[in-house]
C-alpha cells in the first residue's frame, strides 16, 4: 500500500507540474502555444493536490509538504529544457 501511495504521489505530482507548466503562456513544449482554456490550470491544480494527499499518510506533515515541493520545483527547473530542446529539433525540421 506505501509503495502505491508512493507511486500515485509521485506520477501525479510529475504530471500535474507538467500540466502547470503547459498551462504557462511562454511554454514552449507545445508547438501550438498553452493550452488553449481560460481555466488551463486546474487540472495540474488538481492533480497536485491529489499527489500531496497521497503523500500526507506516508510521511509526517512537514516532510509531505517538504517532499512536494520538492517533486514540483524539480520537474518546474526541468520542463524548460525539454521545451527548449523540443522546439531547437522542431526548428531543424523545419528548416
């Protein structure tokens, strides 16, 4: 049961780090631009509340909170990167 509370905390965190980060007008993973909703970020607001309630039963309040976002900073500082990288191979194919 930990490893699946585990696991759900840490997939839901990724992707709703993700979704918020596609909901970001200056995101560049998305050829199109941000999603294209006036309410883009609710379902990364969603998703991260889910993983920190998957996260509560297994640590201590201030280590759930502390881990969070911890796992959101870290896929925030990477997703930039990989938009930079997607649009830099969509440029060469482009060209």
């Amino acid at each position: 049961m930990n490893l699946l509370l585990a696991l759900l905390a840490t997939v839901a965190g990724s992707a709703a780090a993700m979704l918020l980060y596609v909901a970001s007008p200056q995101q560049q993973l998305r050829a199109a631009g941000p999603w294209p909703t006036r309410h883009a970020w609710w379902p990364g607001s969603v998703l991260a509340l889910v993983s920190l309630l998957a996260m509560w039963p297994l640590m201590a309040p201030l280590e759930a909170i502390s881990a969070w976002l911890v796992l959101l900073t870290l896929v925030w500082s990477i997703a930039p990167f990989l938009g930079a990288w997607r649009a830099r191979v969509r440029a060469r194919r482009s060209a």
